[in-house]
C-alpha cells in the first residue's frame, strides 16, 4: 500500500476500527505511569502520523515524532485558532471552555502577539532570575512549616501546589487566601470528564472573581500583572479576566505537578536521586531532563490545518484537526537516545516540554526557577525523604489534562 493509499485507509477508518481505534484522551493507566500512554507511544514507533477518535466519535489526527511535531507547531498554516472549523477538542469540556472565551492561546497572529506582548516583559528570564530570592524565602517557609513536629505529610497540598500558588498570586496581584476558591474552579476545568455545564460555572466564576479584581486594582492599582493590564487600557473586562484566568491556572496547576511528579520520579530512580545529591550543580539540567521525561501535558497540542498540508508523509487537508503529542515527541530515539530512560545527566534542553514556535509556553523561565528551587531545597533539607505509602497506592491524575499525582505521601 502506498502512503497516498494508507492515508485515505486511515482517513476512512471509522471509529473502533483500523488506526481510528486509538481513543482521545489517552490515558497513561495500563502502563508505566510515568511513560506516555501505551496506544500513543506505539503509534509513535509504527505509525507516526496517524488517525484517532475523539470523545464525540469524531476523527483528527495524531503527530507523535519530535520532527513532525516541531513542524506543526512551527508552521503558521496550523491554526491554534479555537473558533476554527475542524478544531480538535479532547472533551466536551474543553469545547465549553474554549468555544466560548478563548484565551490568547487560542488564537493566531496578530492577535495572538498582541495580546502576548502585553506579558513578555513580566516573563522575561532576567526578572524571573531576580525572583529567586523570593521563591526560595517561600520554599523555606513551606519546608519549615511541613516539617515542624512531623515525620510525614501529603508533598502536594504543603509544598508542590502552595510553592507556585503563592508565586503567581504575588506576580498577578491575587489574593493568597482566595487560593481554595481558584484551584477548586481549576480543578473542574482541567478535569477530563467535567460535563460542560460545569465547566460554564466554573469559567464564569472564575471571570467574575477576575473581572472585580480587575476593577478593584482600576481604584487601588498596586504594580501586579493584573493592575498593569488595566492601566493599558487596550483590553475589555472579559479580555482581561481571560487573560487573568489561564496565567492563574497555568501558573500555579503546571509547577505544581511538575515539582511533585519529578520528586516521585526521582526516589524511584535512586541511582539518579543520588547522583543529584552528590553533585547540585547537575540541578538545571535534571530539571530539563525531568521535563522531556515527564511532559506532563498528556494528551497533545491541538492545532487545525488551514490547507493541504503534508506532515511525515502524510497529506493533512484544509480543516483537518490534529494533536501534537509532544510526550511522545520528547521520548524521540533519533533526538534523545534511550529516551525511555531518565538521565539527568544528559543534556535535554531540546525538548519541546513547553512547546514550540510562536505558542511556546510564555511562562516557562517562571517554571524553570520554581522547579530548580523547589528540588534543591527538597533534597537538601530532607535527605531522608522517601515515600510513605506504597508505590501503587499514588494517586495518579489519569483523570486530568494536567498530569500528576493528586497527593504525594512522603516521610522523612
């Protein structure tokens, strides 16, 4: 069969049979849990290129090679635009959120950049270099606070999840103490099987709360992201609450279960635990190689064709969605040998963990510092630190679009 003959088979294939038969969204249960999901990681190594079904029966492609995905990312003619026809949605939930008040993510250029421009200068690496004090004085007082009078404690709910929390609640000019209200509404929208009726309540919360702080930093302006966007001017109420309400998700969900999914990792690969804590200048580069190793975004990056489009070989038509699985793409043989393997030694600083091209995720030199501060200070401070219950009792986020550990029992 020739790639030409083999496309129009797969693109014909109707659901539960021939490629259609990889379901959307995977789920990494069945496997190793920190392994992306058995069907897609297949896909990778048979057929790179290939169709899946999504939640409503419908079909879209799925790119699963470091190369392809580069290229589909990189590549203006692939839309990230929500609106579009053919857009891919993982869930009815999804389609709720991002039908109705699309982020900047869900956009293209121009105004895409224009909205991101807005928030390149509070992301620069410089700035984020100059945070370090702050965040490590948090870690500290986390860290201390967790471990007075104790020997155990869920690492999730006293460290992982307050650490960035606190963070981009201090960048935005958000109230710490409303912390329950937003990872509750948070946890609704990034969870895979939340019913879209949910997930309206949850947005429109989380617009109003964002819409009358907004207003409250028009009367009382105090510096923070927020306050700024207000005093530009260039942006509606909902614009910004939008804008307000993906850096607070994204800022606090994504570290989060990044610090807590590599903590894990690394009691399980003690050979690697120790290499760490011998040698601490191997931090920054462990932190890349636990994010090519980890990619806690699971179940892909969507993007919709906006012509006729060859991808690995493969002709992608106008209106075509497809699902970039950059998990698959970071564990890539011909880009990170024995990419199955957890080597913080190796320089991984080519993965696409946070994306690629003009979408490439904004916030990452924030990640990059709170995840460098966060594993230094665990293993310095707690050089006993081991898991307090066993390995298969962890409650893995199977059920997220955010990949993770819902709690993480540790002792010391």
């Amino acid at each position: 069969m020739t790639t030409a003959e083999r496309t129009e088979a797969q693109r014909d294939a109707g659901p539960g049979e021939g490629p259609a038969a990889l379901t959307l969204p995977a789920s990494r249960a069945g496997g190793c849990p920190f392994d992306p999901a058995p069907g897609v990681e297949r896909a990778r190594r048979e057929e790179p290129v290939t169709r899946a079904t999504l939640w409503d029966g419908s079909s879209c492609w799925l790119v699963t090679r470091y190369e392809d995905v580069r290229a589909v990312l990189g590549d203006p003619r692939f839309s990230a635009d929500a609106t579009h026809p053919g857009f891919p949605f993982l869930t009815a939930g999804a389609r709720e959120l991002f039908s109705n008040s699309p982020s900047f993510i869900r956009t293209d250029d121009p105004e895409h950049a224009r909205q991101r421009r807005m928030l390149t200068a509070d992301f620069m690496i410089k700035k984020m270099e100059g945070m370090r004090p702050e965040v490590q004085r948090i870690a500290d007082e986390l860290l201390d606070r967790m471990t007075e009078g104790r020997d155990a404690a869920d690492l999730v709910a006293e460290f992982a999840l307050p650490l960035p929390s606190l963070v981009i609640c201090l960048l935005l000019g958000v109230p710490y103490e409303d912390h329950d209200f937003f990872q509750e509404r948070s946890r609704i929208l990034l969870n895979l099987g939340s019913a879209p009726e949910d997930v309206r309540t949850a947005q429109a919360d989380l617009e109003h709360y964002l819409s009358e702080l907004a207003e409250s930093k028009r009367q009382s302006p105090d510096g923070g992201i927020v306050s700024r966007l207000v005093d530009r001017g260039e942006l509606d109420a909902l614009e910004i609450a939008s804008m307000g309400r993906l850096l607070l998700i994204a800022g606090h969900e994504t570290t989060a279960n990044m610090t807590a999914l590599s903590t894990l990792t690394l009691l399980r690969n003690p050979d690697q635990l120790a290499r760490l804590r011998e040698d601490p200048s191997l931090i920054k580069g462990a932190v890349e190689e636990l994010l090519r190793y980890l990619t806690i975004v699971h179940n892909g990056l969507p993007r919709v064709a906006t012509e006729d489009i060859t991808v690995g070989g493969v002709t992608i038509r106008a209106g075509e969605g497809l699902l970039c699985t950059i998990n698959t793409a970071n564990r890539d043989e011909d880009v990170f040998p024995d990419g199955a393997a957890l080597d913080v030694g190796r320089d991984a600083r080519r993965h696409v963990a946070f994306g690629f091209g003009v979408h490439q995720c904004l916030g990452q030199p924030l990640a990059r510092v709170e995840l460098q501060i966060a594993l230094e200070t665990l293993l310095r401070r707690l050089p006993d630190l081991r898991l307090a219950v066993p390995f298969e009792d962890v409650p893995f986020r199977h059920d997220m679009g955010i990949y993770g550990v819902h709690a993480l029992p540790v002792a010391w």
